[in-house]
C-alpha cells in the first residue's frame, strides 16, 4: 500500500480543502478589512485627482505595514497560548 505523503496522518481530503476554504476566506476577509481601513484613514472621499498623491500613497503604506505587522502579532499571541502583554 503507498503512503499518501501530502495528507497529515488522521486526515482526509475533505477535512484538507474544509481547512483550505477556511483559510481562503480568512484571507479574503482580512484582505477586505485591510483595504476599506486604510482607504477610509488615508484617501479624502472628495476626488481631487485621478490617481493617489504621494500623502496619500506614504499613507497607504504605513497604514498596510502597521496592519499587518499587528495582525502578525495577534496571530503569534494567539498561537503561542501566552497572555496578551
């Protein structure tokens, strides 16, 4: 019999593409937050001009490295079982 090498041992395919799909639309979620967050902090809701100005561009990434840099942060906390600081 051959061993499946790409299934963790206890697991079926459908609980992998369950874990998958959970995963995705994680992703898609804090993909989604991300951006309506930033955008709302950084770019003015009148137009002025058809693209970003180098405010809002600086903006828009100080806002994404903090975001993610605090998420990354949570998920560490969260997976390591300690308590917030």
């Amino acid at each position: 019999m051959a061993a499946n090498n790409n299934v963790p041992p206890g697991m079926d395919k459908e609980q992998i593409f369950g874990m998958a799909e959970k995963e995705m639309e994680y992703r898609v979620e804090l993909f989604n937050k991300l951006t309506q967050t930033c955008f709302a902090k950084c770019v003015e809701s009148k137009y002025k001009d058809s693209e970003l100005n180098m405010g809002e561009t600086s903006c828009i990434d100080r806002c994404v490295s903090k975001y993610w840099q605090v998420t990354n942060l949570v998920g560490q906390l969260l997976g390591s079982g300690r308590p917030p600081m």
